[in-house]
C-alpha cells in the first residue's frame, strides 16, 4: 500500500500542474467547456493507465494525447453529422409524394419503429440505421469497429431481434 502512496502523489503533483494548460487547450480545439472538461479526464486517464516511461516528456506527452482526443471527438461529431444527414435524406425520400393520410400512417410507423430500435443493444440498433441510411457494409464495420465479414451476420441477427419484438407488440409493424 505504500508503494503506491508516492505515485498517486506524483500522479496528483502531475494534474494539478498540468491540467488548467490541458483544458484550456482542449476549450480551445472543441469550443465547448463541458465537452473539454471530459475529454481532460479522459487524457489524465490515460496518463494514469499508461504514463511515458520519461518524465520530463509528460507536457509532450499530455499535448500529443490531447490533441488526438481532440481529433478523435472531432471525427465523431462528423461522422455523427453524416449520418443524421444520410438519415433525412431517406426520411425525405420516403415520404415524398404522399397524402396527408399515408404521411400520418408512415410517421406512426417511424414512431413504432424507433421505439422497437430502442429496445435492441446499442451496436445492433446502430448497425441497423447505418445500413439504412445507405451505408456500405465497410462503413458499418468502421463505424461500429467490427470486422467487416462481421457485419452480414451482425445485421441479420439485428434483424430477426427486430422482427421478434415487433411480432411480440399487440399491433406489431410485421
């Protein structure tokens, strides 16, 4: 236990000194306080877990780990944006040219359908919207970090969830 007093101690020394530089770094790259707030503990996270075996690096390191976390965060707002834009597209397209009528049925069945993908895990209901929003099977495995052999079955089985849920609904879309 006294082994690892003088480490939480340099660890404490460490983020005390460092952390207002990291997020103020980190404001400034994401332009969101509480967004850079996290994204700082994530980096003293990883300081923690896996710290550079010099010290006298630590501020390179720190800058080199925060600027990444930065990058990273980046590319998934992007990638979120695009898919919530591919996501319109098809919405769009769908309900185009009906009545007022197949447009109230169609949004009653959108709204059934989102809460059926509710209650599927995260990663099969995420699979599920990127392939029908026009994602390719290569994009989905990006996305959702499988193997992209994987994503064939991964989909089929989040389709017969999908189709077992809405069977069990007293008014299933099935």
């Amino acid at each position: 236990m006294n082994n690892s007093q003088p480490e939480s101690d340099a660890f404490r020394a460490v983020f005390l000194e460092y952390y207002p530089g990291v997020r103020r770094k980190l404001v400034a790259m994401v332009k969101n306080e509480a967004t850079a707030e996290d994204l700082a503990q994530e980096v003293f996270l990883r300081l923690y877990r896996n710290p550079p075996d010099d010290p006298r690096v630590i501020g390179a390191w720190l800058h080199r780990v925060l600027t990444r976390i930065a990058y990273d965060h980046t590319d998934q707002l992007v990638r979120q944006r695009k898919l919530q834009e591919k996501q319109q597209q098809y919405f769009d397209r769908e309900s185009s040219g009906e009545n007022g009528e197949d447009v109230l049925v169609r949004s009653e069945e959108r709204q059934e359908m989102a809460e059926l993908l509710e209650e599927l895990p995260e990663r099969d209901r995420q699979a599920l919207m990127l392939r029908y929003s026009g994602y390719s099977y290569a994009e989905i495995a990006e996305e959702i970090a499988v193997q992209p052999p994987r994503v064939g079955s991964l989909l089929s089985r989040a389709t017969d969830k999908l189709r077992r849920r809405a069977e069990e609904k007293p008014n299933g879309l099935v």
